[in-house]
C-alpha cells in the first residue's frame, strides 16, 4: 500500500472521510448496545471498500507480516539453540518420546520421528523437521544427561 496512493485517495476525498468520522463518533457516542459496533464496522468496511482497498489486499498483508514474524522467530530460536545447547535437559518419556528443555526452549519429540514440536518463550512454533541445527540440539542434551547419570 503506497502512501502515495493514500494521500491522494485523502485529498480527493476528505468531505467522505470528514462524514464518516463525524459519523462515527455520533454512533459511539450515541448507541449503547452492540448494534453500536455492528454500525461502527460498516462504515469501517464501507470506507475501506470506497478507497479501493479490498479484503484480499488487508489479507495478503496481514500473511506478510505474519510469515515475516514467524520467520524472524524461527531464526532466532535456532539460534537460541546453538547458544542453550550446554545448558539443555533432555528428558525420555521411556516410550520413545523426549522433552528437552532449556530457559528459553522446549522441544517435543519421538525417536523415529523426523519432526519436532518447538515451543520458543512460551510460543509454539509448530512442528519443525530436524535440521542440523536440532539434530545438534538434541544430541548436545543427549550427551549431557548420559553424562549426568
């Protein structure tokens, strides 16, 4: 969405705008039920829709900053896992599954899966397919609980 684009829509517009908002704070103001916010989203949509702006657009950019967010916290758990590596505790749930957990990471598995459930801050990150990264995740806290016991 070009600001340009906007600015224009703006200049061209502003008497729609100005009604819309005067709108709108006469419904908030006035209205006390939840037909209130029913009213207050139609003219939202309905100015998004006068601008051009279609739902698919809001959408796309809404999956943009989402895999973006995503991607950014993927790189920064495996990260986190190379870092917390040393300090990992790796748990066997003695039917083939694992937990391994480190201050900031936890990571679900079973031994014949190529798939691990992470978790990173308390946010769950999905399943992932072992990596290099993980493989080197979940050895290092192998080593460390056979040398622990």
């Amino acid at each position: 969405m070009d600001m340009e684009v906007w600015s224009q829509f703006i200049r061209e517009n502003w008497l729609v705008i100005v009604i819309a908002l005067v709108l709108l704070f006469a419904v908030v103001n006035l209205v006390k039920t939840v037909l209130k916010w029913a009213i207050v989203i139609i003219i939202v949509v309905g100015l998004f829709i006068y601008s051009g702006v279609t739902l698919d657009q809001i959408g796309d950019t809404v999956s943009k900053v989402t895999d973006g967010t995503v991607s950014t916290l993927k790189k920064e758990a495996q990260e986190v896992m190379l870092n917390e590596a040393k300090e990992a505790k790796y748990t066997s749930g003695g039917d083939g599954t694992f937990t391994i957990t480190s201050p900031n990471l936890e990571v679900k598995g079973a031994a014949n899966e190529d798939k691990v459930e992470v978790t990173f801050r308390g946010v769950s990150l999905g399943k992932w397919s072992i990596t290099e990264t993980t493989q080197t995740f979940i050895d290092q806290a192998r080593k460390q609980q056979n040398a622990g016991s």
